[in-house]
C-alpha cells in the first residue's frame, strides 16, 4: 500500500480518493515532500535519546504555546498518543484544583487506557475492561448537544441552549455529587470535552454549545479541557475548533495531525496550571522524540507555507455546497454537519421519523470503497459517514468523492424502496 496527497492505492495497485487519512492523521496528505525530508535529515543527525530536550523539541513547544487562543501565557506537557494527552489533562487537572470528578460527554472519544476509557461513551469498549469496568466516583457524563437528535428531546434549534441548562441543574442541584454550591463545595476538576465529536459521527453541536460551556466552567470553578485531536489544527476551517466561538480553554489536546503519522501528543495548558507540576510528575521514554519533533515541525511549515488552514475553509464551503445538492435529490440523505473539512452525513430512511437507515448506510460504504472512495462508517445508530479529507485534497478529487456518494445513494434508495425527492 502506498499514498501521496490525498490518493491511496491497495496492494493490488486500486487507486482510492482518501477521505479518511489515517483518521485525520495525514492532514498535508500522504508522504509530503517538505515532511519526509526533514524526517529523514533528523534521522542522519538523531533519532532518540529517551526525554530529552533538544532544538526540534523546544521549537515545537515555543510554537504549539504561541498557537494557543487567547492572551495567556502557556506551557506545553508532550506524549506520545492522544490517549497519553487526555490522562495528562486528567492528572493535571486534579492535581491542580484538588477535585477527584471529571465530566465527560456522552458520544465523546478520549482514549482507550485504563484511565481514558471511562471518558470514552462506548459499552462494546467497556466490556473488555470486565470484570471491573473502566468507571468509578471519579467520572461521570453530561449531554452533548446533537441537534439532529437532541439528547435532552429540544428541537434541533435549542439543542444547545437545553443541554447547557440540563447541565447546570445537574451541577446546582443539593442532590447532586458534582457540588454543593451554596456552601461553596465543588467535586470537579475539569470539564472534557471534544469541541466537535469525532468518533461518535463527526457530530457538530448547536451554536452556543462549546461557549455555554465555558460560562459554566467559569461560574463553578471548574477547568475546560478542550480535546482538538480530531477537529483541531485546522480541519473546521480554524486552526482550533474551539475558536468557531470564541472559547478559550484552560487546556488544549493535540496528536494525530501534528507529525504526519508520527506518534506524539500535547496538552496546551496556563501557565499556571502546567506549573504547578514539579520535576518527575511526568516522564516518557518516548515521549516527544526527535524525530516526531522534527516531523510535526515539519508539518506545521507546511502548514504556513501553503495557507492549509484557510484552505480547508475555502474547499469545505465548495463541499458543502456539492452535499447540499445530494441531500435536495435523496431523501435517504437526512441531515449534514459540516464545517471546514469536517464532515458529517447522517442517512434515514424517513426524514419525518428520523428512522436510522443503518443497513443502507453499510451497504452504501461497501459500494463507495469498491467504487474507489475510502471514509468511516460510525454514529450513533450505525448510519453516518465522516469524510475525513486531507487538506490538501483537490476539487476534482472532491467532485469524484460526490459522485460516487450520489450513485451509492440512488442505488441505496431504489434497493430500499426510498422514494427519490
């Protein structure tokens, strides 16, 4: 198997469109020349010397600081994983208030370690942790906002609003573990939470979402961990999702895209709070090496130098533009989240019922991969597609993706008995 851009081709030499990359790990597309250069330089110079500080370590942290939103000063904690990231916000986060509970959302994905499974809303994942499950007093679940199908029953347009309140009745309430707040008594230490959900079906929440969250962050004392692993580093059409609505989180999470398929990870964090770590609280053999170092700088000069960002805003309003004219021919087509190159379809079978069409979609991703398209299959119900471009993905690539979605869509239809709109 090899890649280049954002084309892959399999063993037998079939050439693929790649809306998958690596999930959203080959974001300036497959084996860039700028990237596989310095990866190759830093090995004739160094490729590990256990947790070491060197130029390429030290130039990416002064960097990742300064790409922070906000005014705030900030200190950089590396790992390995996106996994390794979110146990580092978790410990970090506790540390430094001194509160056991962390709040997750249903639908996120943080991990699948022992300490990040219980963060990760996936029953078949919990049940190989039997026969003492990846959950204890320290962690517990709040709604995310999913307007299509609101988890608290609003309709799509006060998904946001209803979850946010749901939330703070939870945190008020006498009754409630998370605190006690006449008496000034807080249990929590962070909220966690993915701006965009990735792995639950690239699921973007109602306007007002990520922001309400922040404010109840703010009014109980608690930290925001924001993990951009999947929507960060420019996939929305912003370098951080989290900026869509002004938030600026106490702790930013980043792996996957950051070195091109490299294994490292970062948690953004104050100054304040990274601080308040000493020496030893956190070691790695592996962690931050100088060849992951080099390569995500690497990827970050690509970055820059050919304005990926911006891109990813331009081409993803082209595409949601094609997708919007898919969705006014096929009813199967029931609903579209899309930011940037971000993209989320989710398929019924009646637009009126919402009833999942979860056969169709996974008859519609075997015809789409033996058309030549790669993406994921996920949701909720088992009936969404997350198209997960590269950002350097071309429009005409673009245009072949869309046509072969269109055709799996009609034949989807016709073998189901959809009446075409």
């Amino acid at each position: 198997m090899r890649g280049e851009g954002a084309l892959v081709w399999d063993a037998d030499g079939k050439e693929y469109v790649d809306m998958l990359a690596g999930f959203s790990v080959s974001n300036v597309g497959h084996c860039h020349p700028a990237v596989t250069a310095a990866l190759a330089e830093q090995a004739g110079q160094l490729m590990h010397y256990f947790d070491l500080p060197g130029e390429p370590r030290e130039r990416l942290a002064a960097r990742l600081a300064a790409m922070a939103p906000g005014d705030r000063r900030r200190r950089v904690v590396f790992g390995t994983t996106g996994a390794d990231a979110a146990e580092l916000a978790i410990r970090l986060a506790r540390w430094y208030t001194g509160a056991p509970i962390i709040l997750s959302a249903y639908g996120g994905y943080h991990g699948t370690t022992g300490a990040t499974m219980p963060t990760t809303a996936k029953g078949g994942m919990w049940a190989y942790f039997y026969p003492v499950l990846p959950q204890d007093s320290g962690h517990a679940k709040i709604p995310y906002s999913y307007p299509y199908r609101c988890p608290v029953g609003a309709a799509p347009e006060h998904c946001a609003e209803a979850c946010l309140e749901f939330t703070r009745r939870m945190l008020l309430g006498k009754e409630s573990p998370f605190a006690e707040h006449r008496a000034g008594v807080s249990n929590v230490a962070a909220i966690l939470l993915e701006p965009m959900q990735a792995s639950a079906g690239y699921i973007i929440p109602g306007a007002g979402y990520l922001r309400g969250i922040r404010e109840l962050c703010d009014e109980f004392g608690f930290l925001l961990i924001d993990d951009e692993i999947q929507a960060g580093l420019g996939r929305t059409g912003r370098l951080w999702a989290c900026e869509h609505e002004q938030v600026v989180p106490d702790m930013i999470l980043t792996s996957k895209g950051l070195a091109s398929g490299l294994p490292i990870s970062a948690v953004i964090a104050d100054d304040e709070v990274a601080a308040s770590w000493g020496p030893g609280a956190h070691v790695g053999t592996f962690t931050a090496g100088a060849l992951a170092c080099a390569t995500a700088n690497a990827t970050l000069d690509v970055y820059e130098s050919e304005q990926l960002v911006k891109r990813a805003a331009d081409l993803g309003s082209y595409f949601l533009d094609r997708l919007k004219g898919l969705r006014e021919r096929h009813p199967i087509l029931g609903w579209i989240d899309a930011r940037g190159l971000f993209i989320g379809l989710e398929f019924v079978r009646d637009r009126v019922t919402k009833e999942p069409a979860a056969d169709e979609t996974a008859w519609m991703l075997d015809f789409c991969v033996r058309e030549g398209l790669l993406f994921e299959k996920g949701g909720y119900y088992y009936n969404r597609f997350q198209l997960i471009p590269s950002l350097v993905i071309e429009k005409e690539l673009v245009d072949r993706a869309v046509d072969i979605l269109d055709r799996a869509m009609t034949m989807a239809e016709e073998r189901s008995g959809i009446a075409p709109a």
